[in-house]
C-alpha cells in the first residue's frame, strides 16, 4: 500500500476516536440537560424577539414579516412586553469576510433575544472559490441545540394536516463537515444516532400528538439499511410509543413513504411523522412541494431553551441574480412568525395570522409563482396585513 494511503487511516482512526468522544460526551449532556430544570427565564420580564434577516431574497421577505408583526403586536411593542431586536452582520458577506459561519458579534446578540426570526442564509460552497464553511443553520441548530424541527403542512381541501418532527442535531448532520478522506480513493462521512437524542425528539413528537388529539405517529427510517443508526432510530421510538397507548404508531422506510405522499388514496391518513435528520429535510421539501411549493412552509426549530423560526426553503440567490427577488413568497416566513407566536404564548395572534395566510393564499395563492407576471412579495404581504 502507498505510504500515503497508510498515513492517512492512522491519522483516520485516531480521528474516529476523537469523534466518538465528543459523541458520546453529547449523549451525556443530553441525558444531564433533561434532569437539570428548565430555562430560568423570570416570569413577566417579556419577551425579545431577534429579527435577522439573512441572505438572498431573506431581507425581501423579512421586511414583510416584520411589517406583520408590527401590526399583530402593537399594544406589547408599544408597553414594552415584547421588543424587536433587528440583528445585522448574518450576510454571506460578513460571514465570508469574518470567517465564521456565524460571527461572534451575531452569535451574542441572537443570544439575547428569546427566540429568533431567521431569513435563509446562503451556505457557501466549495465552488465559491472560498473558505467551505459550515451551513449556518446546521450552526445554529447545534450551538442553541434546536433539536426539534417541526414542519406543519396542511391542505385543507383534501383532508391533509401534516406535521412532520425530524430531529435535528445529529443523523448525517452531526459530522457531516468531519468526514475522512483517504488517499484520493476513498471518502467516508459519519452518521451518528444517540440515545438520548433519538429519546427527545420521540417524545416531543408523541407530546404534540396527545395534547392536539391526533390519532396516529408514522416513523420513517431506512432501518433495514442502516441497521445502528437508523434500526435504534426506529427501536427508541418504539419504545416511546409505549407510553402513549391512546397512539396508533406505525413505520415506513424512507422511500415508500416518499411514494406515499404523492399517493392521493392514502396521504390524508397521515398525521404526525418522526424522521431522522436528513429524511426529515428531504420528506418535508416533498410535503412542502406538494402543499403548493417550498415558498409555502415554515419551520420552527426547537430546544430546551431556545427557539429559531424560519422558511422551510433557502436563500434563492438565482432570484437576486436575475432581479426577481420581488416575487419572493413571503407566506414562508410568515407562517414562521405564527409559529414563533405560538410559541411564546400569543396562541390568538397566532390563529389570526394564520387565517390571514389562509385568505391571502386563497386569493393569491396560485398567482405566486415566484416568477415575473405573478404575484409580488408586497402584493401578497398587502393581502395577510389587510385581512389581519
Ligand atoms: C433545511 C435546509 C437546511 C438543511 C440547509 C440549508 C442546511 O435544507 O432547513 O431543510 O439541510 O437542514
Ligand atoms: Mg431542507
């Protein structure tokens, strides 16, 4: 063997050994996290609400977001309940120019605010012919340890009230920038499934399902593959479902489940899907494309103590590039901030907005192709402000 390729799987495995600590380490952190108390957060201090508006058509459709928010929260902006944080620097730019994925002068005023509204961030690339940083929301997923991404999507008219819980924080996700290269014939990347990390977003999701009455969990793996990862995935929740008997619970591999979707006879049997990572990020642009495109989605990302809302989709450069950014859809980002509303206790607000969503999509809804000769961003966000 070329002396090469020998150096390269020593340092490999003295580098796996590496990795396996700290994943273990995380695993422990977990466990010790769930049995220490909540967030310490004082009652009636309010609440701070960062507003970052990211990269490409993300300032576009914030912009609106924000104009939304304004008007569903006036009497708290106005008392001083809630607060608006706009945090600036989180551009492709400043990141590129700092060298981090999330500079530390953004990372410490998002940890001021309570929960975020974040615009989608550009993930620079190799072929960007610069430093290959890490993907800023595998960043802050991480460092905030938002390990519930939770996705909702809906389609009235058939009968469809999806709400997907894919985990977030480990999968493919957890070394997907550690991988190991060996020599130049061999490269191999790291999926990783904890314990504890399968445990929580297993209960969150069957929580979501008894406290919202819904019937049934689907658990999509690929478990008869990737038989550790995947098959203690599927084990582990199983083993949640335990506890909520009330609670049909099923499992799907990954690619029927794909199929099922576009199936009309059987997808409005669907309820509450539990995935791993990178399932979860696949299936839910599918779910997202079949309610009427990613610009349609919004997600919300959720830890012990903090929370970030954002569009389901990315940052769209193309549309800058070709100066349609106007047509951006801003329905995505305001389902968010409903979500984000919810989530800090303003459940009416929340309802309203998304009965606004729902009369601006269905006037609006087919016209926003994201394309010159549709609907614009403002013509849309006009529409939601109007039917607050
Ligand atoms: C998402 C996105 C991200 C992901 C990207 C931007 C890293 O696709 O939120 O679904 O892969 O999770
Ligand atoms: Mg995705």
């Amino acid at each position: 063997m070329d002396c090469g390729v020998e150096k390269d799987i020593q340092k490999a495995v003295a580098e796996f050994e590496v990795l396996l600590r700290e994943q273990v380490a995380r695993n422990e952190r977990i466990r010790k996290s769930r049995e220490s108390a909540g967030n310490g957060k004082e009652e009636g201090r309010g609440v701070t609400i960062g507003l970052t508006a990211g990269d490409g058509i993300g300032p576009v459709i914030m912009k609106e977001a924000r104009a939304v928010l304004e008007k569903l929260l006036a009497e708290e902006l106005a008392s001083g309940e809630v607060r608006l944080r706009e945090i600036d620097g989180f551009t492709l730019e400043n990141r590129l120019e700092k060298g981090q994925t999330v500079p530390d002068e953004v990372l410490t005023e998002m940890r001021q605010c309570d929960v975020l509204l974040k615009g989608p961030t550009t993930t620079p690339n190799a072929s960007m012919n610069t430093k290959n940083l890490e993907s800023a929301n595998v960043y802050l997923r991480k460092t905030f340890d938002l390990y519930a991404n939770v996705r909702p999507v809906s389609i009235p008219e058939e009968g469809i009230d999806w709400t997907f819980f894919r985990e977030n924080t480990e999968g493919e996700y957890a070394l997907g920038s550690r991988g190991i290269r060996i020599g130049d014939s061999l490269d191999v990347d790291f999926k990783v499934t904890t314990r504890e990390g399968a445990l929580r977003i297993a209960r969150a999701a069957f929580d979501f399902a008894r406290a919202n009455g819904k019937k049934r969990v689907s658990i999509v793996t690929k478990a008869n593959i990737m038989k550790k990862t995947d098959g203690d995935f599927l084990q582990i929740c199983r083993e949640v479902a335990e506890e909520y008997p009330e609670i049909e619970t099923d499992n799907w591999f990954v690619d029927i489940m794909a199929a099922n979707l576009v199936n009309k006879d059987i997808r409005n049997q669907f309820q509450v899907f539990l995935l791993p990572n990178l399932y979860g990020d696949i299936i839910t642009d599918e779910a997202a494309q079949i309610q009427g495109g990613v610009g349609t989605a919004g997600s919300a990302n959720i830890g012990r103590d903090y929370a970030l809302f954002e569009a389901i989709h990315g940052s769209a450069p193309r549309m800058v590039e070709e100066g349609i950014e106007g047509y951006a859809n801003p329905a995505s980002l305001m389902k968010a901030t409903a979500m984000m509303l919810a989530h800090i206790g303003y459940v009416e607000k929340a309802e309203r907005l998304e009965k606004a969503l729902d009369a601006a999509d269905a006037k609006l809804g087919p016209k926003m192709t994201g394309l010159p000769g549709g609907g614009t961003c403002r013509e849309f966000a006009d529409e939601v402000l109007e039917a607050l």
